[in-house]
C-alpha cells in the first residue's frame, strides 16, 4: 500500500477534498511552511524536495469538514517536468516567494504564467510573502507584495515558516476561495479525469501497436 492509500484510510469523514499546490523558487520555504501549518514543526534546515511531496490537514469552514491535500513542489528547472503534471488536477495554487530574496518576488510572474497555462485561467490562487521573521533583511517591501497581488487579484499574506504568522488565515482564505467557487471546480475535475482516461487509452493503443508490430 503506498502513502496516499494508507492516508486516505486515517480519516475518511469529510464532506469536500481540495487539491492544493505550492508553488515557488527554490529556497524560499515552501516546505517549510508546509510543515508548519500541517504539524507546527519547523526546522531550520531543510532538504531541498525531489520532484514532489504532499501532506493532509483537515479544516472546517462553514460547519463543513474540508480535507486538504497539500501538494509541496522542487523549485528547481530540473524538476520542472515532474511537477506540470500536477498542474492541471489542482484545485488551487499557492505561490511563495522569500521576503528577502528580490529574485524570487520577481519570478512571481513566471509561476503565474505556468498556472494559467498548465491549470486554466480563473484558477483560484494566493499570494504568501515568506520569512516576515526576517524583516530587517527584507528585500520586498509589503506594499510591493500587495501590488503584486493586486493585479491578479489574488489574497495576499506576509507569512512566516518559523512562527507560523498568517498560515492558517492564508491557508483558510484560498480554501474559502475554492469552496465559494466548487461547481466550476468540480466540473474542471471531471474534464480532467476524461482528457487523462483519453491520454491512457492512447498510452495503451500505442504500446499495443509496438507488441504487435515484430
């Protein structure tokens, strides 16, 4: 049994699964702030994720019990493939960039440009500014994230892996998000599901070709 299996055995009383995606460049904390709001652990020093990961949480919003899927990516180039495979069964995205790494504010545009591509546009998203504990080293000004936000009119937090300020309203607000919106969230899933039973079918025609042929 793999860990998803063995995950979905633990709790199964939930009335909605949301799919959730974090985003990022390298180094900016999302696995950290993935640990934080899903164990309040953090460490101070991480192994750069390989591909990708994922956790569970359960929330409640509006008297209903949510199950969170919480997908942590490589910021890397070289895990790029892997990763936009996900893109398009997510729910939501969550996009960090470092509060003291300009490189990684700017880079913002360029993970906006993949989700709409791979995902759709519409998709709903957030925006976290990471290491607000580290604010006398600060690079990004909070305006400059609001800015930022505004203009593809996603909910902005400056948040902290370390402390754990505005995860769970950050973490609340894009869940709110998808669920203000889950009839078009439930219909792009069924798509989903049907253009990868497609690419499966053609998967398996093609194999069937190969065997066929000698």
């Amino acid at each position: 049994m793999n860990q998803i299996e063995e995950d979905e055995l633990i709790e199964e009383d939930y009335d909605e699964k949301i799919k959730l995606m974090i985003l990022g460049d390298s180094t900016v904390g999302k696995s950290s702030i993935l640990n934080k709001y899903c164990k309040n652990e953090f460490y101070e020093k991480y192994i750069s994720t390989i591909g990708i990961d994922f956790q569970m949480k359960y929330i409640n919003i509006n008297n209903k019990k949510i199950k969170l899927q919480i997908w942590d990516t490589a910021g890397q180039e070289r895990y790029r493939v892997v990763t936009k495979n996900y893109f398009n069964t997510s729910d939501g995205f969550i996009i960090i960039y470092d509060i003291t790494n300009r490189e990684s504010f700017n880079n913002v545009t360029n993970w906006v440009e993949q989700i709409t591509t791979l995902a759709g546009e519409g998709i709903k998203c957030i925006l976290f500014g990471n290491k607000s504990d580290l604010s006398s080293q600060r690079q990004v000004q909070k305006e400059e994230g609001k800015e930022l936000a505004k203009k593809y009119n996603f909910n902005f937090y400056e948040t902290s892996a370390k402390d754990g300020n505005n995860l769970e309203e950050g973490f609340k607000a894009i869940t709110m998000s998808v669920m203000s919106d889950i009839k078009s969230v439930i219909s792009k899933r069924s798509k989903s599901s049907i253009l990868k039973k497609q690419n499966n079918k053609k998967i398996n025609k093609n194999e069937n070709k190969k065997e066929n042929c000698c």
